[in-house]
C-alpha cells in the first residue's frame, strides 16, 4: 500500500512543462500582453553549456534574452526540474 501511495504522489507531481521541452531546451512562457500563453522550446544557450542554470549570471542573461523583445522581458527563471523555465512579462 505505501508504494502504490508513493507513485500516485510521483505521478502527480510529473512535469509542470506544459509545451513538452526537452531537457536540451529551455521552455519560454509569455504571461499578459499579445502572446499571453504562449510556449515556446528554445535551444540552451551556447553560454549555459550543456545545463541552463537559474545561478549562473551569463546563462540567465541569455535565457532572459530568449523572451521577445522589446515586447516582453524575463522576469523568472525555474530550474528545478528539466526543462528551465523562463517567465516573459511585457
């Protein structure tokens, strides 16, 4: 019974991505403005290495420039679990 609870528990917390990236790629949300809701799946910038990484100033600067602007600017940045996810706010 406690291992059939724990994959229930496993199975809701699954992935909150909800564009599908990969772990290769850094998932892009548009909150408000004219692509409210949009996702988009982007490459990891050259400068992340292999890992987009919240912590690493060069790596958030460029996922932050993964936003289109001048429309939207990134204002959150997740790497808890794979894909990272940046926020986009106009």
């Amino acid at each position: 019974m406690r291992s059939f609870a724990l994959i229930l528990a496993l199975a809701a917390c699954g992935d909150s991505s909800s564009a599908k990236c990969t772990s290769s790629q850094v998932e892009v949300d548009y909150f408000k403005g004219t692509r409210d809701g949009q996702v988009d799946c982007k490459p990891i910038p050259a400068s992340c290495g292999a890992t987009a990484s919240c912590s690493d100033q060069m790596c958030i600067h460029d996922m932050y420039g993964l936003c289109i602007a001048p429309e939207y600017i990134g204002v959150g940045c997740s790497d808890t679990f794979p894909p990272t996810i940046i926020s986009c706010n106009p």
